[in-house]
C-alpha cells in the first residue's frame, strides 16, 4: 500500500526502513523523504511507523535500536 504518494513511498518500504533503523518520523523523512511535500501522509505514516515499531518491539526484534 502507498502511504506517501508523493514520494511513491510504500509501507513496506517504511517496514524496510525501520529494520535498518529507522525509529522516528524525522527518520523516515530523511531515508524516505515521506511526508516532506504535501504532508497529507504524515499522520497514515506515523500509524505505521508506531504500529510497526511496537510490534517489532513487543517480538523483541528491534528492541535495541528503540
């Protein structure tokens, strides 16, 4: 699914991001450049940031880069 239209940004490209690292929206704006046009993405990307990061989290996948 697109989240940044954009930037042709897609979820799992933030999935990916967020597996090399990425744990915060400024972040996923410099790797991504996702919600750096319009802005209309922020809040859909910030869901999935979050939701993804927890869950990683919560599994204890990327509990040391949190």
């Amino acid at each position: 699914m697109y989240v940044c239209i954009c930037n042709r940004v897609t979820e799992n490209d933030i999935k990916r991001a967020i597996g090399d690292g990425a744990c915060s929206m400024s972040c996923l704006a410099e790797r991504l450049a996702v919600s750096t046009c319009c802005g209309q993405c922020y809040n859909t990307a910030n869901a999935c940031l979050e939701a993804l990061v927890d869950a990683d989290f919560s599994n204890g996948i990327g509990a040391a880069t949190v």
